[in-house]
C-alpha cells in the first residue's frame, strides 16, 4: 500500500505542514475521554492556532463557552469557612446539615489550580456547595445545559456520606428560587485519581432562566473527607468539551474558538481514485457532524459523517453538486471514548465504507467529485474553516489509489 499522507497522531504528534489549524483562541486538553467518571491527566495549553496533537490523537473540536467565571478557583482564603475561612469567588455555602466546611488552600496541581476542602463534622442532614451565583448562568426553555468539574479524595473518605449528587438549582430572571434537578450522582465513584464528572439537563420550563450548579452532600454521623475539585465548567450543550479558562486574575465566561484543520489540495492528489482511512474517537454524538472528507464547499464533496440521530453513520459523494453515492451502515457503531476506524474507497462506479465491527458498505453506480479544493480532518465539508464532530482523530492517511474492498477491510481490522 502506497499513500501521500500518513498522519499517525499518536505515535509521532506531528502535523503535516501542509495542514494548517485555525483557532482563534487558546485551548487545553487533559487527557480525558469524555466519558464521566473518567480519570483525567495533566492540564496542557496550547496556543492559538496550535494543533492540540496530544498522547490521545489530534483533538478537534467546535467552539464553546464556559460560562463558571471562576474555574480558577481564585479569592478563596484559608479557615473554616463562616470563621475566617472563605470559599473561592462566586461559590457558597448553604443548608443544615451540620457539616463544616475547611478552606486548606488553592494549589496548582498538574496544571490544575485546585480547591482543597475537608467536609468534616457530625452530620444529620443536607448541605450544599454552590458552585456559582443564581444569576450568572442565563438559560432558555429547550436548551440543554451541562456541568463538568474534576474531583479527588485527598484523605479521609466517605464513610457516613450518604449522598454526593450535582443538582441543577432553577432560578427566574429575578433570581427567585423556582426548583432544582437531580443530575449525575457521584457516591462511591471518586477516588484517589483525578476524575471527571458530567451532569447534563435539558430545560423544560419556560420559567427556568437561571441555572446554578451545585454539588449537594448529606451525612449521618461524624464525616471528615478532604476533596480536591478543579476546573469547573458549565456549557450550554447537551455534552460536555474540553476544559475553558479566563485569564489569570480576570474570572469571566470565558469562550474557546473552534479549530479547523484542513490542507488545500495540490498535485499529490488523485483526482481519479483514492482511499481515505481514518481512527478516531468520538468526544460526542451529535448529528449531521463530518469526521474527514474532501470539498469545494458545495458541489464536489466526498465524505465520512457521524449521524447518530439516525441511529446510522454515512458517507456521501457529490459531483457536480449532485448526489453521485450516499453508503449508510445499518446501525450506528459510535460511542463515546471508544476508538473507530474508517476507511472510504471512491473511484468512477465503485465506493466502499468500512468501519470497524461493521459490514461493508458499496455502492456501484456514480461519478467522482469534480472539482477538489480541500481536504478536512473534521469540519463542515461543505463550508470552509467549519468545525464539525469533536474529539481525537488517531490516525489519518491518504492513498492515492481506491484500495480494494479487501483493503479497506482489513485496515479497519474486519
């Protein structure tokens, strides 16, 4: 097998120089698959326009807006809190049940900065620690709203915690108390490592225009668990990105730019036949977002598109902005933070889509696409500079030939 393009992210960390990354904005990852409860690495930054090619693959994402201004966790103070002590700016204690609260510091913890507090005391009750202010966080009737925050036990543990639970505390525009949501429940879930935690909730009534994030903790009997939570972060999504942060000493919503990774397309390539493989992981499971493909923006388009809403994943061939192939599998093979490869063959009246523990798609019957202007990893294939479905592309690679469908197969491992 010979190709043109062997981006293997993993193993080398490289970008092919004759990609560029657009992103209009710092970004991070953390080594996290998106999936709660996952344990989560070091925080890395990356700058503008800086492909983010992490041990995990290339990671590509839209763009998105953290809407905690504090994920920095600045203004708190040692002590207990109500006696000196004081919890970092915007969050609050509250409730009856009999807990005390101990500041012990902010510290930098793999590139985290870390709220370490011990939740101590005889407990018979409910208490809460809100994470942010009822009137920071503006919502509307159907938007979905997601909280993502990591947490570790330092010491102690959970012995007589009987609860550990986000809720989603609704608020009118006056920031009136209206009701509260039970979101993801973490009891028993956290350990010694540093993991993720992801709470997502649709709103359904038309009066809930204030979320505030909380995470809630009841007790019986004497409690001492020390906790170490960094990097807040709630979106207006129904799925969570990678981490977003203000600027240091300026606590702000604060946005990410979506990046775009793509290479125009010069003599190295066939326009005749080719085959397209790609490994990627899926940090979400949204519709209609494309993985890998080629385009003029419009008319001549080849593409790989995750389409979970209809429960199918697809690839479609467009040439001379007519639909020349259209491969849909029978049943949608994506899951989040779990690795998938696929494999694209094109050529005049002979299309192939492989994806790993699948059955083979063809279609016999259409043209190539007519004009090829650029080649995408991730990203609307239609519109240039879009960002399309999130998470880690592993591996790509081109071949300047239509592999055979055997080929393809077996580079899926089918």
């Amino acid at each position: 097998m010979s190709y043109d393009l062997n981006l293997n992210f993993t193993r080398t960390r490289i970008v092919d120089p004759r990609f560029d990354t657009v992103r209009a904005s710092k970004a991070w990852d953390s080594g996290w698959d998106y999936v709660s409860g996952s344990v989560v690495g070091p925080l890395v930054e990356y700058p503008n326009n800086t492909p983010r090619t992490t041990p995990s693959g290339l990671l590509v994402e839209e763009a998105s807006t953290n809407d905690f201004r504090n994920p920095r966790m600045e203004g708190a103070t040692i002590g207990v809190v109500g006696s000196g002590g004081v919890l970092p700016t915007n969050m609050n204690l509250a409730g009856s049940g009999g807990s005390t609260i101990t500041v012990n510091g902010v510290n930098t913890v793999d590139g985290y900065e870390e709220l370490d507090i011990t939740i101590s005391g005889t407990m018979s009750g409910t208490d809460i620690l809100y994470l942010e202010t009822s009137t920071a966080i503006t919502t509307a009737l159907n938007d979905w709203t997601t909280l993502g925050f990591n947490v570790r036990i330092i010491s102690g543990d959970e012995t007589n915690v009987t609860a550990l639970t986000v809720y989603h505390y609704w608020h009118s525009a006056a920031a009136t108390y209206i009701a509260f949501s039970t979101g993801t429940i973490f009891l028993g879930a956290i350990d010694s490592n540093r993991r993720r935690i992801v709470s997502s909730i649709e709103v359904t009534d038309a009066t809930w225009v204030r979320s505030r994030p909380a995470i809630v903790y009841t007790g019986s009997g004497a409690v001492n668990l020390r906790l170490g939570i960094s990097a807040p972060q709630q979106e207006l999504k129904a799925y969570p990105t990678s981490i977003v942060l203000p600027t240091v000493a300026s606590p702000a919503a604060s946005t990410r730019a979506g990046d775009s990774v793509e290479t125009t397309i010069g003599a190295w390539f066939n326009e005749t036949e080719y085959t397209m493989f790609c490994e990627f992981q899926p940090a979400q499971l949204e519709a209609s977002t494309t993985v890998f493909g080629i385009s003029d923006d419009f008319n001549d388009t080849a593409y790989y598109q995750a389409n979970p809403t209809g429960a199918k994943s697809t690839s479609l061939i467009r040439s001379g902005a007519a639909s020349s192939a259209t491969m849909t599998g029978a049943t949608n093979e994506l899951v989040v933070g779990t690795a998938i490869k696929v494999a694209l063959g094109v050529a005049v009246d002979d299309f192939a889509l492989s994806r790993t523990g699948q059955t083979q798609v063809t279609d016999t019957s259409g043209p190539v696409p007519e004009t090829n202007v650029r080649l995408k990893l991730s990203g609307n294939s239609w519109t240039a500079g879009a960002t399309g479905q999130t998470g880690y592309i592993k591996d790509f690679r081109y071949f300047a030939r239509r592999l055979t469908n055997a080929e393809i197969e077996a580079m899926v491992g089918n």
